[in-house]
C-alpha cells in the first residue's frame, strides 16, 4: 500500500507526525517507517498507527518531553486516531540488529516483536513516511527469533482477552505463522485461512470479523463472550504441536 491509499484521517495523523518530528529531531530523524495492519489492503477500517522511528543518536531529555507534547496534541487534534499512534523511538545502531531493541522514549520497554516487523518491512510491508528506503535496516531474522516473538504475541493474547475479537483474529495469525512458516499476514487474510482450515471455529472467527468492522450481531457478541477462550486454548494447542513436532 502507498501512503495515498491511506484513509484521509490517518494521512493527516502521519503528516503532523512527521512535520512535528522534524521539527523536534532535526538532523538526528533518519526515518520513519509505518507498518502493522493499516498498510494491508484487506485491514478494513485504519484502528491504529504503527511505525518505527529511526533516530541517528540518542535522544535530549528536552527532546522527549517535545515528543511527548506531540503525542498529546495529536491525540486532542486527531481523535480516536491520532491518540492510537504506536511509534517506536529506536537507534540506527540498533536498527540493524536482530536483537529486540530498546524504546528510547521508555528504554525499559523493548520491541519484543521486532523480528516479525523486521519480516514484513523486508517482505515490503511498510510505507516510508521519512526518509530513505530501510534496505540498509531491519535484518532478516533467524525463525528461532521469530518463534520467540510469536510465543510474547501469544501471551500478550492471553492477557488481553478483554477483547474477544483482537484475540480470535490474532490467534489466527499465530497459527498460520506457525504452519506456514510465514509470519507476513493480515489478520483478516489469517481470518479468511483459519475458517477453511478449522471449518468447526468458523461461526467464531466470523464473528471476531464482523465485531473488527463494526458490524456484529447480538448472537455474535455472544458467540464472542463465550467461546474466545476455548479458541484460544485450541490455538495454543496447534501452535505448541507444531513447534515441537506434533
């Protein structure tokens, strides 16, 4: 997808994004990279904003306090979307490692998931909102890397399932990651595979689809409300089968 694809609201969060951070970092912004569910073409409705923010240097604290602020005024100028922007602040030096690397706003937090992100920019899964073309960044990780990052998606699943309907699809596509060994998928297209290969969880997952796009019945939400945790626990199932060789 191309950044004029992007829905009219998402291209003004990314473009007051973008001009406050050159504001903000001047000569230490290398790049910003968008990827995540809004740059497939079967995502429906644009939830949220994720990308990576490459930086030459470490940040000033005067800088993350400014960065801050931006987030916060983009939350009040661009609502709900402009306060579900997920950037990432990392390290050049960083960048082209496999190692999760740290948040530089929050150096507590790494990208746990950064080899799946480092999968899809290089299957060409991004838009470029800054700077260069990330060839030189993002290495191709190892599938021993990517089975960890799957493992942290899969409990962060189980932590929140609050959501019934990000839970289902997602499960899905931890699931056809792990059999595929093809980590570059929507959730929906996930969606869309799991339903012809587990015909017995298609009622579920139609519904997880329908509440994403807004469109649920009652007896899908319930559908939802009662039956999520069992999915998750047969998806569990497949997953550690096949990690462990059946």
């Amino acid at each position: 997808m191309k950044f004029d694809q992007l829905p009219s609201n998402a291209r003004k969060v990314c473009q007051a994004f973008v001009g406050g951070l050159e504001v903000i970092l001047d000569e230490n912004l290398h790049g910003i990279y968008m990827h995540g569910a809004s740059v497939f073409p079967d995502s429906g409705p644009v939830q949220d904003i994720d990308c990576h923010v490459i930086l030459t240097g470490p940040l000033r604290s005067r800088d993350k306090d400014a960065i801050l602020q931006l987030q916060r005024d983009l939350s009040e100028r661009f609502p709900p979307l402009g306060g579900e922007l997920d950037a990432y602040f990392i390290l050049y030096e960083d960048a082209v490692k496999t190692h999760p690397p740290a948040h530089q706003l929050q150096p507590e937090i790494r990208d746990e998931s950064w080899s799946l992100h480092c999968a899809h920019i290089r299957a060409k899964r991004y838009i470029t909102l800054y700077g260069p073309p990330p060839k030189d960044i993002f290495p191709a990780p190892s599938w021993v890397e990517i089975t960890t990052a799957l493992e942290h998606e899969l409990t962060f699943i189980q932590q929140n399932l609050q959501y019934p309907d990000y839970c289902v699809l997602n499960m899905c596509r931890i699931i056809f990651s792990v059999q595929e060994r093809n980590v570059v998928a929507s959730k929906f297209s996930s969606g869309k595979w799991a339903r012809s290969r587990f015909p017995e969880w298609k009622p579920l997952i139609a519904a997880a689809v329908a509440s994403y796009r807004g469109t649920e019945t009652p007896d899908e939400r319930e559908l939802l409300n009662n039956q999520t945790e069992s999915f998750i626990e047969f998806g569990k199932r497949r997953i550690h089968e096949e990690l462990n060789g059946g």
